[in-house]
C-alpha cells in the first residue's frame, strides 16, 4: 500500500518508499485461553513465548474535575481459521469503570503497521505521554500523565493491536500471514470478529458501541461498522473518525483533476496563518470557499486563461506566505514534500506531514529531494514504545518478552490492497449510515494536517445524501495537525463535540 503510506499518516507511516504485498478474508471463532496448546506459539510449527493470562490492575485518573477509578486489563485473544486452527493473536489494552450497561468503544489506529498506542496514551486513554509537538524530543522522559481529554468518564476503552502491532502476532509463516492479516479485505475481518469476541467474552453485547480510528484507521471505521452491522450482527451507536483516510483515489491524478491540489492548498494556508498567529475558524472559511471556487476553476481553465492563472498564483502566494517565484514555478499547485522543504528552507529545517508546523533539522539541506525521514514519525516511536512497554509489563504486570511494534514498516511493506481498496470507505461509510437512523459519525482534523488533509472529509460528507437528519455525519478541525490532540485546547474541543455526539443516545 504505498500510495497509503505516501498520503496517510501517523499511525500511518508515511515514509516514502515503502512497498505493499497479498490478501484474504477469513472467520475466527470464539476465544480460547491464552494458555492452551493452540494460542501458546507452538502452533502451526511455531515455537514463540506463550503470551500470559490477562492481567488486570486498579488505577484512578483525575479529569473533567473528578477522579476516576478504573480497571485496566492487558490481554489477548486468538485469531481462528474456517477450520478453527488459531493463526494469530491479538492483543488489547481496556479501561473499564463500575456501572450498568456502561458505553464501550473500541480504537484502532493506522498504518497500516500502526498499534493503537497513539489513541491510547496520547489521545483519549486515562494516562498520557507527551508527543507530537514542535519542542518534543524522543529522548525525554517518558512519563505517563493524567490526561484531561480521556473519554473514559462517559465510555470504557478498548485499544486493539492489529496482528504485527504492538505485541500481536502471527501464528503462520509469513505467505499466510499477508493472506490472512495484511490485506485490505482480511484486515477488516478478523477485527470485527476480535470486536465481537471482545464483547462475547465480556458480556457487553447489551452495551452501547462505538467505534473510533485514526489516519488507517479511518478508512477501517466504516468498512469494520458496516461489516459488523451486516454480516455479525453487532450495530455501533456511533464513529469517530480522527485524520481519517477516507479516499485515496482523491489525491491520484495530478494531471487534470484540480482535487490533489484542493485538498492540500486549505491545510498549507492554515499553517500560514497559525504562523502569524490568527488561525481561526473564521479566518479559514473564505480561504475554503475560494479552493472550492475560483481556485478549482482556474485550475481547470489551465493555460487557456492566463490572466486568472496570474491572479490566481498572487493569491496562492498572499495565502500561504511561500516565495512568490516558488508559486509561480509550481504553476499554483503546491506539491507537499517540496512545499515542507521550501517554508523552513531558511532556517535548515523540514516540516512535517503530519503538522507542516512541527519541525526538524534538514541533514541532507542541498539535497534535490528530501532524504531523510517525518520530523513526527521519527520523534514518536521512542516515548510511545517506552511507555507502553513499561506500562504494559511492569504497571500491569502482562510479562512478555517478544518486541513491541508501534508502527511496523514490515507490515506496511507487507501490505497488499485488494480490488476496491483504490475506492476508499466512502461507499461503506454511507452503507453504515443509511442502515442504521441512528448512526452518528463525527469525522475531526487538525488544520495542519497535509497527509489526511481536512478538505478531503469536507467535500466527501458534502456530497453525501441528509439521509434524514444530515447533522449525523459532522466534520470538525480544530488548530493543530494529523495528531491535533497534541494541543491541549484542540484536545478539549474535541472532548466537548465527542461528548454531544455520545449524548445523542
């Protein structure tokens, strides 16, 4: 899945260059203990370290003005074949409160190769770490900290690491492991079932549900909520897609189609302006209104309107802040990597992807390309891994030795797209939505963000049918990029419009 990789994010792993490979979709059964012959490793010829009983501890949180006293449970469940053969184990991290029938969501994040611990210790778990911000560096501390923005006040918490991810594994050679884990339809499949055994298991058929993925794991969102609805009978309340990659053919053809260049011209603006300290709601919205307009068609206009190519290169130059000769050479089309070189080549630096604000030192400067890694990607994967292995092993006690993946660049160069897979999840967010009344989807990005870029969500929920009432799909940005939840007062906002959305029910 290299176009993934190239345009999603975070959890995404979109270091240029990696590759894709196979696919297929298969059932498992209900869950085993984690001590049996079958789930130990020594399966299918296998002779790995058996993955330990769940274990469980009692923590307490402070947030929203009140302590929150909860269990957390590191554990695992297996991963069965039409003959019931377990193939694989997928481990998951809960956080469950006291209370009746109490809401549960479940989280995933991208990649693909990406574990959830980026939703989990920095977005909307108990605990934080601190990451993905301009001034973090990947060897300072990494200290877990009450996190205000957790949701675990009005729902319990599920954090699931897809098969390669975190400590999840294959229990297959590796042929059967792209078969059966790393392709597109597969991956949809076995962790709605992993959805389903988790509430089996628990008791929780009963609760309300929810579903919550970020970058990759945007585009899983409506495909797993429709796969549940539809073949293993278990409907989602609600969706929370964060940065989601919700259509990767959008970005493809950058010889005609204006929408490459739509989608990241708002983001680079919006950069722009936080540089100059007025990035606002407001100040945003004319500049949304002019890329769906007057840009869009001058574009399409090409050479035969040299006067509105003019004028419209002065304004992409007036919105962005970027050298004038450097938008006119570009022709108005603003290509991400060169724009991440161009705005701190001053100053020896490269912009993110993920947040074109966040930066770091360019080590290769007179380059014609960009030779080095995301200044995100490679600050994050020290502090999250740390955190989460200590956390895991140590604060709750789930003693194993194996590696701890928290994006996995062999899975992601494993990773092959089955035929629709180009088509996105547009088509099953709308499937989800119509099957069900009562379905909420709240979609939400940073305005920084050019791998997972917000335009894209705005013109996709745009052309979707109301389907009753239309404010059941609802697209928010807030200041910030890919991990917008970063910021403490983007985080907030976030909470606040998840919360309306949960209390819709």
């Amino acid at each position: 899945m290299r176009k993934i990789l190239q345009t999603t994010a975070l959890a995404a792993l979109v270091i240029a260059g990696l590759q894709s490979a196979p696919s297929m979709a298969h059932g498992h059964h209900p869950a085993a203990t984690p001590a049996s012959a079958s789930t130990s490793g020594q399966a299918n010829g296998f002779h790995l370290p058996a993955f330990p009983a769940d274990a469980h501890i009692s923590q307490t949180t402070r947030a929203d003005g009140r302590t929150l006293k909860y269990t957390v449970t590191v554990g695992s469940l297996p991963v069965r074949d039409d003959k019931g053969t377990v193939i694989g184990q997928v481990m998951f991290t809960a956080y469950t409160m006291p209370g009746k029938n109490r809401p549960v969501t479940f989280a995933v994040n991208g990649g693909p190769g990406a574990s959830s611990v980026f939703l989990n210790f920095g977005a909307i778990g108990p605990k934080k770490v601190d990451f993905g911000v301009e001034g973090d560096t990947p060897s300072e501390p990494a200290v877990l900290h009450d996190n205000p923005g957790t949701w675990l006040g009005f729902t319990d918490l599920v954090f699931i690491d897809p098969v390669g991810t975190g400590f999840s594994r294959a229990l297959v050679d590796q042929k059967k492991a792209v078969k059966d884990f790393y392709s597109t339809d597969s991956d949809i499949h076995y962790l709605s079932r992993i959805i389903y055994d988790w509430l089996l298991k628990n008791g929780r058929m009963e609760s309300r549900k929810y579903l919550v993925g970020e970058s990759y794991g945007g585009f899983r969102g409506p495909r797993i909520t429709e796969y549940l609805q539809t073949q293993l009978g278990v409907a989602m309340n609600g969706v929370v897609l964060l940065s989601p990659y919700l259509d990767p053919g959008a970005s493809d053809d950058r010889n005609v189609s204006p929408l490459p260049w739509m989608l990241t011209l708002p983001s680079i603006a919006a950069a722009h302006l936080e540089r100059e300290g007025k990035l606002t709601a407001q100040a945003m919205q004319p500049i949304i209104d002019y890329t769906r307009t007057t840009y869009a068609s001058t574009l399409m206009e090409g050479r035969s309107n040299p006067a509105a190519t003019a004028a419209m290169i002065r304004k992409v130059t007036a919105l962005t802040g970027l050298d004038p000769t450097f938008v006119k050479e570009s022709g108005g089309r603003l290509d991400t990597q060169a724009y991440l070189r161009e705005v701190y080549r001053a100053e020896g630096k490269l912009g993110s992807r993920y947040d074109s604000n966040v930066t770091a030192w360019d080590p290769f400067p007179y380059a014609p390309h960009q030779r080095s890694g995301d200044p995100i990607l490679n600050g994050i994967i020290a502090p999250t891994t740390t955190a989460m292995v200590n956390f895991i092993t140590q604060t709750v006690g789930w003693k194993y030795d194996g590696r701890y993946n928290a994006l996995s660049y062999k899975v992601n160069g494993l990773w092959h797209e089955d035929k629709d897979a180009r088509k996105g999840s547009v088509r099953q967010l709308r499937e989800a939505v119509a099957n069900d009344p009562n379905l909420h989807v709240l979609i939400a990005h940073g305005w920084d963000d050019l791998s997972c870029p917000f335009m894209a969500s705005l013109l996709i929920v745009d052309q979707m049918p109301a389907m009753g009432n239309p404010d059941r799909v609802q697209v928010k940005e807030y200041p910030g990029g890919h991990m917008f939840y970063a910021r403490p007062a983007s985080q907030a906002m976030l909470l606040k419009d998840v919360k309306k959305m949960y209390g819709a029910h």
